[in-house]
C-alpha cells in the first residue's frame, strides 16, 4: 500500500507520460475565494479532510503536482488510504457543480465527498455496488452540498454533463462520474 509521501513521490513520476488530459494546476491558499471555474473547494465527510485547490493550465509539473493531491484526497480512507488517480474530467465536472450550487445558494457551498476511488475488495463488500463501478476506475464521487438536497445536486450534475447520475435521497448524497449518460436514483 502506499502512503501519501510513496503516492506523491512515485506518482509524480509516473505520471509524466499519464496526465497529458488539460493541465490541473497549483495548490491554491484556503484564504480568499475558494469557489471557481478555476478552482475546488472540497470536504471529505468522515473524516473531515479539507482541499482547496486552483485549476489552471499551467505546467505539466504543476498539473502533476495538483492531480497528486486531488488523487490522495479521493483516495480510498476506509481500505489503507489506497490510491488511485483521478480522471481529470471528473474534478472539472464537480467544479462546474459547485459553481451551480455556489450561484443558487447566493453564497460559496463547499463540496462534500463521502466517496471517491474504491478499491475492488471494498467494492465487493458494498451492498447494491456495481461490479465495473466508475468508482474503481477513479471516474465517479459521491458529492453532497449542505443546503441542497440530492435531486438538486443531481439536476445541478445533469445541466453540467455529467455521465451518471444517482439520486440517493435517503442517504442524502449524489454519485457523479464521467461514464456515459445514464440517470438512476432511490
């Protein structure tokens, strides 16, 4: 397993050849506006984790450095701290979500992850899980936003091009990922 120093060292390395999506860019300061076309403000539910990171295309190295952290963020917390990296596209498109939500609510709504890469073996213990889950691929987050219930994060996700789109209202939260179109919800 690697922990975070191992995850940033080896997985900066590797993904020089890896991350030729638009650059991802530099760490930004939690001080000042934290919401953006180009930047995300994030929460991990659980464990209270926070990220603000600005999304710019700059360098390669620069991209690399911010996909490591986003990457380490999503990681799987309830399976050794497992990682995996992130698909670029899905952390524009819960950017665009929050800049939705932002405007509605007439305030910066940062957004809350309860889950993002899962490894195969937790995957398998989750009830009603799918087995190709978009989850496994680093393709897909379970979001939430406080002030929002989860119908109007998932119309918030359909209006900026999410792939899939489930509802659950019972649990409160929305999964989004960059699969193709397809919607379904509890």
């Amino acid at each position: 397993m690697l922990n975070r120093r191992a995850f940033m060292t080896t997985g900066l390395a590797a993904a020089t050849s890896a991350l030729a999506a638009p650059a991802i860019a530099q760490v930004a300061s939690l001080s000042g506006r934290k919401v953006g076309r180009d930047r995300i403000w994030m929460r991990r539910a659980g464990i209270g984790e926070e990220i603000s990171i600005r999304l710019q295309h700059r360098t390669v190295p620069e991209a690399q450095a911010a996909m490591a952290e986003l990457s380490w963020f999503f990681r799987d917390w309830k399976d050794d701290d497992r990682a995996l990296w992130i698909d670029p596209d899905l952390i524009h498109l819960i950017s665009g979500i929050q800049v939705r939500a932002t405007r509605l609510h007439g305030s910066e709504r940062c957004v809350m992850l309860t889950s993002g890469y899962r490894t195969p073996e937790r995957n398998a213990t989750l009830e009603g899980a799918a087995l190709n889950s978009f989850h496994l691929k680093g393709q897909a987050g379970d979001i939430y936003f406080n002030g929002f219930n989860s119908r109007q994060v998932a119309h918030m996700a359909r209006l900026s091009g999410a792939g899939g789109v489930g509802t659950y209202t019972r649990s409160g939260f929305t999964h989004v990922d960059t699969g193709p179109r397809r919607n379904w919800g509890s």
